[in-house]
C-alpha cells in the first residue's frame, strides 16, 4: 500500500513539475528546481540531486530549463524546449546530463540509489 501511496506522491510532483515548466514559458529556472525534478524522479539519492542542481546553476536559463524537463522525464516539454536550443547549448546539456552525474557520484561516492 505505501508503494502505492509513494508512487501517487511521486507522480503528483512530477505533474507539478512538468506543469510549472510549461506555464512558466520564458522564466529562468531558480534555485532548487533541477533538485527538485530530480528528486521527484527517483533514480538518484537527494545528496545527488543538490550536486547536479548546484552545477544546474552554471547552465544557460534555456538549458537549464531543458535538462529540468529531461530530469522531469517531460519529454513534451523538452522536446519544446530543444527547439530553443542552439548548438552549443544542446551540447552543454549533453555534457551536463553525462558529465554532471558522474562528477555527482565521485565527489558524493556513497550516494547511489539501490
């Protein structure tokens, strides 16, 4: 029952999410909203989500909102979003979702979702 009651909690604040990201349309990301998404998400502990969330600051507004969809697995919105992208940016985002995660987990070794 509890795995049912998290899974709802965990789908609420994705719906959240995905719908903050496409209501805020031209709104730069703030603080905690990568941490956030991720944490909604599941896959990775919480230590690691405010890793990733504090190299999420360093991103163009543009790709930061685009990797808060990608993390968000709102893949409308993203897709949306990439559209907006320039090279360069898309090969930031890339970078930070391969480059970020692993630097995460190095600095942050014990952190691993099991």
């Amino acid at each position: 029952m509890s795995g049912i009651a998290i899974s709802h909690a965990r789908l609420t604040v994705l719906l959240f999410i995905a719908t903050g990201l496409a209501a805020c349309g031209d709104r730069n990301p703030e603080p905690d909203d990568f941490a956030a998404a991720c944490n909604a998400n599941g896959n990775l502990s919480a230590e690691v989500c405010v890793c990733l969330d504090a190299q999420a600051q360093q991103l163009s507004p543009e790709t930061h909102a685009f990797v808060i969809a990608k993390i968000a697995e709102d893949e409308e919105t993203a897709l949306r979003l990439r559209e907006n992208l320039d090279d360069n940016q898309e090969f930031e985002a890339g970078q930070f979702i391969s480059r970020g995660i692993q630097v995460c987990l190095i600095d942050l070794p014990n952190t691993i979702e099991e």
